[in-house]
C-alpha cells in the first residue's frame, strides 16, 4: 500500500482535521486478497484460485443479484440511419426495471457480426444518458458542448457500428429516462430539448443534488449502486445473446468514466466479455484517498467489503486472459500522476510474470474518449474481436 502524499499532482481535497485519522483507519485494513498479498500468503495456488476467490467476494459484496427472468424484449421503433440501422428497445434487467436501450446494426450483414456493450460517462448533464453517445434524432447545445468536450464531436456508439459492430446502449441508472422524476422538482414529463441552455443547466443541478437522496435510498433497500449498475449491465449481454444480428462468441465492451469503471467491473466478472476497453477510470487506491476522492470516487464506486481487501487495480487483474485495454490520459485531472503509474507497474509486473500482456495505454490527452483514444479502440477490437 502507498503511504506517500502525491508529489506532483496538488491534493484537490482533503478532510480538514479528520485526514490523519482516515489515513491510519485505512493503513489498518490488510488488503488481504490484493494480488501479491495473497499471493505470498498462499504460494501453491493459482492465479486462477485467486481469480475465482475475488470474483465471488465481490458478487457477494454488491449485496444483490435480481437472479433470473425473462427480458421479455420488445422493439418499439425501428429508424434506417443509411449505412446502419437503430432498434429502440425495452427489455427487463429485473422483475422492477424495464429499459430503454439503443441497438445498433450495420445494414445488409448476411452473418452474424461482432458487438460492442458501449457505457456512457458520468461527467456531463445527467438528464441525457444514451443520447449523449447516439444520434436520436434531436439536439441542444447542452448536448452538442458534453459530445465535442469528451467524444472530439463525435457519437461514440455510431462510431462503432461504423466500424462493424452491432452496439446496444443504456442509461445508467439516475441518468437519461432513469432520473427520479417526480421528486425534488424533478418533473415527470419535461422536453429537454426545447428548455434554454441556462435552464436547462440549472435543472440538470436539481437532478445532482437529488443523487444523495438516491444513495440513500439504495442503501436503505440493501444493495450498492455497483451493484445495480453491475446488473443492468450483464443483463445487456444477455439481451445481445438474443438477437440474431450478433456473434455471440465476439462480444467487446468499452466506456468513459464511470462508463470506464463498469466496464471494468463487467469485463472482470463477466466470461462472455472477450474484449474490453475502458478509458477514464484506473488508478492506486490509496494515492486517490489522498488526492481526490470527492471528484473521482462517487457512490458507483462503494463496495462495502471489497476495498478493506482489495485494491483499485486489482479489478483488471480479474480479465486477464480476456483482452483487457486500459485508458488513462496523461492529464486526467481526476487521478494523480503516481497513482495512475502505480497500477500500470503493478498491472505490467503480474500480466508479465503471467505470460499476458497488460495493455495500459497513456495518451497526452485530458478526461476523454477523443479522437486519438477511439482509433486505438477500434484497432484493438478489430485485433481482439
């Protein structure tokens, strides 16, 4: 565990008098199941065991599995967009959640084609989840500032099944269609797309303020926000198995943010996941404690149970030997320099001693899936997939 204090990135927040104290509670935990502790702690067995010991400790933590159903899913529009063709879709991903999704196919495929699983970030109006990475149809300047900050103007979905791919897209839970509406001002029904930008961004704000709200009430209900968002997102590789338009055995996933940090945690957990692309979201637990967690590590990261033992950087660990792509650009204001270097070493020394190759990409560029970033992507999922 690192105990320095970033050197070359400025902490952006701490915890005032209480900092110290944190600081030993966490130097107290044993981060028994980190890689190379239990690896010294267990010296006869695999990587394999480690990697089936921590994938069911983290199913277990998420303190929720909806267990099995019907999707049930049901197309409920059908637009040609000229080179490829875009399904909107409902389908269960719990007996109490029904979802609106995009599926993207390229036209004119007489054989199934590969398919991408494609996350939208966090940062951003939290009003537009899907939308922001598809063309819907409808526009705003709101919209059109989030698109060219983080994507180089470009729709990052439609990139993809440009490339090939068939690509399902969803909100992420408290964004888009799955805002608590009808509390703290939230309105049921609202057009988005008509209210002027300065309005449309306050209320935006009343939809961040009420996530707290929401914590709570997820935890209330006895469950984490991973592990929600966890299944809602499995629950999109089992609706990509159901469409014919698609090659199961070459399933890729790729997102932003907390786009990246599903990702993650869906390539880690998920076999079916052949190759994976996250951007935006690795680092070394402990240099973030001390740098940021108040920006960075948001509800969509509390694992009760999981960081007492585990690290950040342990996650990857667990895809291994399903093509893992991590993405971190060298001026992410969100992680600290050390912290971000700390796991690519640590990644690199394990997938190297493991025969698997580590591949930690570090572009010089911000918080984003730019233009740069997305060549790489495809390059690598034309390889993987």
């Amino acid at each position: 565990m690192s105990t320095k204090r970033p050197s070359i990135a400025k902490p952006i927040n701490q915890y005032g008098q209480l900092e110290s104290s944190m600081r030993k509670l966490r130097a107290g935990q044993t981060k028994d199941l980190h890689y190379t502790t239990w690896q010294k702690d267990h010296p006869n067995a695999s990587f394999r065991d480690w990697q089936e010991l921590v994938s069911q400790h983290i199913l277990d933590c998420f303190q929720y599995d909806p267990g099995e159903l019907n999707l049930n899913p049901e197309v409920i529009e059908t637009k040609d967009r000229g080179s490829f063709m875009m399904d909107t879709v409902l389908f269960n991903t719990t007996p109490w959640h029904r979802l609106e999704a995009y599926f993207l196919y390229p036209k004119n495929q007489s054989t199934p084609q590969p398919a991408i699983l494609c996350l939208h970030a966090w940062g951003g109006p939290m009003v537009f989840g899907k939308d922001r990475i598809v063309n819907s149809g409808r526009d705003c300047e709101v919209l059109k500032k989030h698109r060219q900050e983080f994507y180089d103007g470009k729709y990052l979905a439609e990139e993809y099944v440009k490339q090939g791919y068939c690509v399902l897209v969803i909100d992420n839970f408290h964004f888009g269609d799955r805002i608590p509406k009808g509390t703290n001002e939230i309105q049921e029904e609202i057009d988005l797309y008509n209210m002027p930008t300065e309005e449309l961004e306050a209320y935006d704000w009343v939809v961040r303020d009420a996530l707290t709200y929401s914590m709570h009430q997820i935890f209330w209900a006895g469950i984490t926000w991973p592990g929600l968002n966890f299944w809602d997102d499995k629950r999109c590789i089992d609706y990509l198995f159901s469409r014919p338009e698609v090659d199961v055995n070459h399933i890729g996933l790729t997102g932003l943010s907390v786009g990246g940090w599903r990702c993650n945690l869906l390539a880690a957990l998920d076999s079916r996941i052949k190759a994976s692309v996250s951007v935006g979201w690795m680092t070394e637990g402990d240099y973030q404690q001390q740098f940021n967690v108040r920006g960075a590590v948001g509800p969509f990261c509390m694992i009760p149970g999981v960081w007492n033992r585990l690290d950040i950087s342990d996650i990857p660990l667990l895809s291994l030997g399903r093509n893992p792509m991590l993405v971190v650009g060298t001026h992410d204001h969100l992680f600290p320099v050390e912290g971000v270097e700390a796991a690519k070493d640590y990644l690199g020394q394990i997938a190297q001693d493991l025969g698997e190759n580590a591949n930690f990409y570090r572009p010089n560029t911000e918080h984003c899936y730019n233009l740069d970033v997305q060549e790489k992507a495809f390059a690598w999922f034309k390889d993987k997939l």
